[in-house]
C-alpha cells in the first residue's frame, strides 16, 4: 500500500513539471496532484475531497517551484 503511494506521489512530481510557463506547471501539477490525492485518499479509507485538496495543493506547488528545464521529456 505505501509503495503505491510513493509511486503515485512520484508521478506526481515528475508530472508537475509539464508545462512551459509557471502557471501552466502549477495548473498542470494541481490537477496531477489532485487526482492522485484522491485516489490515494479512496485506496487507504480516508477522505476523497480532502485528499484531493491536499493533492492538488502539493501539486501546484511542485508544478510552480520546477524549471522547464528540470525535467526533459526528449524535446
């Protein structure tokens, strides 16, 4: 259980960083870090809409705080 949720928060964070503009990283995170959020949430028995919170404000925060360089996605 927990190696899927690290998995997930690492998707996350490697996903956050989609994007050229900070807003557009943070946007991108948020929705990223939301649905794992959530999904994390329904897996482990807690709250969906918190988990989601939650998700989506550590994703937006990771999508903001990244570089487009950071990332390399062979572009």
């Amino acid at each position: 259980m927990l190696r899927n949720i690290t998995f997930l928060f690492a998707a996350t964070c490697l996903l956050s960083a989609c994007g050229t503009t900070t807003g557009e990283r943070a946007a991108s995170g948020a929705g990223v870090g939301a649905a794992v959020g959530a999904g994390a949430a329904a897996v482990t028995g807690g709250d969906v809409g918190t988990g989601a919170v939650v998700g989506g404000g550590v994703g937006a925060a990771t999508g903001a705080a990244t570089d487009e360089g950071d990332i390399d996605l062979d572009d």
